[in-house]
C-alpha cells in the first residue's frame, strides 16, 4: 500500500480535479478546466528560464512554488500518480514569500533565490522527516539542515519538498525493486508508467522529469544519479567525491557516496551546482576539493566545448541492446560534427573491481550508518537494532524483498580490519589508476564516453530490477565525476550518454555535455503512457 506524508491540496478547483482525476483513471496529466488557465505554467519551464523570469519582475518565488505544489497534487497524487514526492515542505510557500520580500529589498542570496527544489530523502532537512524511504524511520526528524541543504537555502533556493527513493538506496536487498520503499510506495516512469524510474534517486528523476519541482537533488554510490536521469532523459551529474558534502545524508559508502543535480538540461545541472559545491571540512573528502571548485559552472557552458576535444568510446560498456548501440553510434558522430575526435579504448581492469568494491560498501554501510542514527538520535540506533525492527515489522517494511544485505553488513568488522583494507585499495586501484585513469592516459583522452544505462525495465515486485547494462560503474568506484545527458530513445524510453573524467574536472564534462545537447536536442516531453503496446 502507498503511504503518503504531508500532502495537500490548495483550493477546491484542485480538490475537484484530482477527485475527477482519480475517478476516471486517468494515465495522463488531467486538463485544466477550459475557463482557466494557470497561473504559472511549469511544465518544461527551465530554472535558468525561471530565475531570469524572477529577475524582471515577471515572475515570484510564491507564485512558483504554488504552482510546483499544484503540479504535485495534480500529476504525482492524481492523474499519472507518479508518487515521487514523498513529503512537501509546510513551510515552502512562507520561505518563498521570504524571499520575495528580500529580493524586493534589493537583497539576493545566491544563484538560486526563489529556485524550488526537491531533495532525496536521504537528506536531513530540518523540520521535515529524513527515512531513506524506511518505516523504521518515520519519526526520524533531524533538528539541522545537511551541508548540502544548508548550502541550497543560502543560495536562494525554496525546498519544495523530498523526493521518493529505492529503500535505503537500494541497499537493503539482492531483490530490491528500484523506486520502493516502505514509507514512500512505487514511484513510476512519467515515459511509461508501468516502467522502471531506476534507483535509487528515482523519485527525483520521476519528479524533475514530470516538472514536478525545477530541480533536484540526487544521491549515488554507484549509479544512482547516472541511471535515474537516464532513464528519465535527464541530464544529471555525479561530482568527484568531496565537490558535494555528505555531512547529514544517511550514507552507504565513505568512498564512494557523494549528493548530485538533476536538472532537464545541462544549464540547470551547472546552476544548481553553484549552489551545492563547497568544502566541508567535516566531510573525509572535503578538503582535498579546496582550490578545485570554480566560482561559475555554467562559464563552461559553450556550444563550441567539444571542439578538439579527444574522447574514447568504451565498447566494453556497449553490445547489450542494439537501440542502446545506435543511439552511442549516434552520439559519437554528432560529437566528430562539432569538432571533436572519437576513438574506441578498451579498459584492462573492465569491471575487475566488482567483488572488492562490494566489500567495501558492505563494511562502510554499517560503519557509517551506526554513526548516523547515534548522530541524528535515532529510535533505531544501528544497524542491528534496523535488522530487528524489519524482522518484527515484516509485513510492513518487507512485503516483496528481505534484508540479506543488511545481514551482510551487520556481519562484518570495524573499518580497521585488514579485509577491509586490502578491498578498498583494490577497487579503488582497478576502477581508477589502473581503470578510468589509465584509459584517458595511454589515449591522451579529454574524457571517456559510455552508454548510461539499458532502457527502462518493467517494474517487477517478485524478480526485482533487471539490468541489462551501463556503463557509469568505473567513475563511481573511483570516485571520479560522471555526467548523463540525453541521446536517444529505444521505443519511447529516453537512453543517455555518459561523460567520464578526471578528478574535479565537472565543469568540463558539463561543456561537452551542454554542446552536445544543443546538437542533438535528444531530450523529449514524457508522454504518461500507460504501457507500452504494439
């Protein structure tokens, strides 16, 4: 059974709508009556386009975010129900009005005043619950904003709300269903609703794809950023380790864990990273970042960033599904037409890596999630005691997958346990050194080129996910930023190209991007169908 938190309706005219809405069963956003019109219309609306739009006058954060609040209830609670807002913020519309009031004064925040935005709920925001999409978590309130969403509201953004996610980023089962969670339901594919909208930051993929917010914030670990906005034909970008604080996400990985934008172009991806990157002198990898971050992402933002530019094609990654290995063949001749030369490279260690990096995730979740819930005093203060609940709630917390991960984790040793090191230094070693970096090296590469991800699969509550491949993982092992933009399409289902590049080199990979996209122009409305059918 979907559960869903804080959810509103803002007049009776919407009341009316989503009541008719869900009468009739409709697969497809529910019209406006014919004598009304809104007052803001979002859909597709970029937050470049917005923030100049606020700019003039033409536009107020209130105005927006009532009209995002009026999307949500219309197409994520009514009509398609996505389900990808798990919670509103009560206080979005006040923060918005705030912020009018301030920029009438003559007084800007940032890059992103008046924004609104959706945050994974994997992030502590201070007044609104942080669950990882768990029951065991409900109740778990944090009283301070993360550093990334601290980050977010001093830069002038109105959090909107928190988005749906994969239960504890997909770390909880072998069997996991991409975009559950106990507390947050089923999020949908806008493209194709009964198609996977992958994890585990799918409910932000789902919801900024279906302009239910301007833009998001995602998590990944391995691929929770890149596949998501692939297979909702977003750009989204994960950054190096470090670029992006993970002070106050309930983690998975030290090594590897980092927060990212998701955006429906590049423009807003580069935007909304102006206001997300910074050092954290609390975060592990904060400060190695220091010196390394540019004022301005979107200086990189050039229709002419790909030429001369050298890329090396990762066939490796490819060979799985021939929609996927056209649209890559594609992307490579639109990448020669603007300039740029493309190779085919192959990776000595492809995938090499896999068995140690496992391991290592295994050990630093439950090191790192212990420290969290005693942190953030929660009623579950560890791993063991999360095991116990999920067993003693079982109907509830694990209606079609177990916890053998959870176990798994909860069996292994503190951090200093010569396993643990030996696994860490090997994946580390085969995804970057020997992997990514080796490649762009021997080629003399500006950045590697894989397809994203398969198309969306049909979501599946007894088999569970069904990858068929991608090709993001040698990036998130290395901790290395990557970067998905739209490409093509394999029966309406959006596919996406993946940059890869050296440490702190996002800003770049944004430029080749963003020429990209204005070549291709890849990126296509969702339709809200159903199925698909013949």
């Amino acid at each position: 059974m979907t559960i869903v938190d804080f959810r509103f309706i803002a007049d009776l005219r919407l009341a009316i709508a989503v009541a008719t809405a869900t009468l009739v069963g409709c697969t497809a956003p529910p019209a406006q009556p014919a004598d009304t019109k809104p007052a803001v219309d979002v859909v597709e609306l970029s937050a470049m386009d917005a923030r100049e739009r606020m700019a003039s006058g033409a536009l107020t954060a209130q105005a927006l975010t009532q009209a995002y609040l009026d999307r949500i209830a219309t197409v994520d609670d009514a009509g398609p129900r996505l389900n990808a807002v798990i919670e509103l913020n009560p206080s979005a519309i006040a923060e918005a009005t705030a912020l009018d009031a301030e920029r009438k004064a003559g007084k800007l925040r940032g890059p992103l005043h008046g924004i609104p935005v959706l945050i994974k709920d994997n992030v502590d925001v201070a007044g609104m619950v942080n669950s990882a999409g768990s029951l065991a978590l409900a109740d778990n309130r944090p009283k301070e904003d993360a550093f990334v969403a601290k980050r977010l509201r001093d830069a002038g953004a109105v959090i909107l709300g928190k988005a749906n996610l994969s239960e504890w980023a997909n770390f909880r089962s072998t069997r996991s269903t991409s975009g559950w969670s106990s507390r947050g339901g089923q999020t949908k594919n806008p493209y194709v609703l009964d198609r996977n909208p992958c994890g585990s930051s799918s409910g932000t993929g789902s919801a900024i794809a279906a302009s239910l917010g301007a833009i998001g914030l995602g998590t990944e670990t391995d691929g929770s950023i890149i596949c998501p906005a692939s297979v909702n034909g977003l750009p989204g970008l994960k950054p190096t380790v470090g670029v992006v604080s993970r002070t106050g996400i309930i983690p998975i990985s030290v090594s590897q864990d980092t927060a990212g934008p998701m955006g429906r172009s590049v423009a807003d991806v580069a935007l909304m990273m102006n206001g997300m990157a910074g050092v954290d002198p609390a975060d592990p990898s904060g400060p190695a970042a220091a010196g390394k971050i540019p004022s301005d992402y979107t200086a990189f933002l050039k229709a002419d960033a790909v030429k001369g530019k050298r890329f090396g094609l990762l066939r490796q990654a490819m060979g799985y599904h021939p929609d996927v290995d056209a649209s890559m063949d594609k992307a490579a001749a639109a990448l020669k037409s603007a300039g740029a030369e493309v190779v085919d490279v192959r990776m000595a260690t492809y995938n090499d890596w896999n068995d140690a990096e496992f391991d290592v995730l295994l050990y630093e979740f439950k090191d790192g999630l212990n420290a969290y819930l005693k942190r953030s005093g929660s009623p579950h203060g560890s791993l063991e005691a999360l095991i116990a609940w999920n067993k003693a709630n079982a109907g509830r917390a694990m209606p079609f997958f177990g916890q053998e991960i959870f176990e798994r984790a909860q069996a292994k040793g503190p951090l200093t346990d010569a396993a643990y090191r030996k696994a860490r230094d090997q994946s580390r070693r085969l995804a970057g050194r020997d992997g990514l970096i080796a490649v762009l090296e021997k080629n003399q590469l500006d950045a590697v080129i894989a397809p994203s991800m398969s198309p969306a699969w049909p979501t599946d509550h007894v088999l569970g996910d069904h990858f068929l491949g991608a090709g993001y993982g040698t990036a998130a092992v290395a901790g290395t930023p990557s970067l998905t933009v739209p490409i093509g399409e394999s029966q309406g289902l959006p596919l996406g190209i993946t940059f890869m590049g050296r440490p702190y080199t996002e800003g770049e990979l944004m430029g080749f991007a963003y020429a990209l996209e204005q070549v291709t122009k890849a990126r296509k409305v969702p339709g809200y169908k159903q199925t698909l059918a013949p």
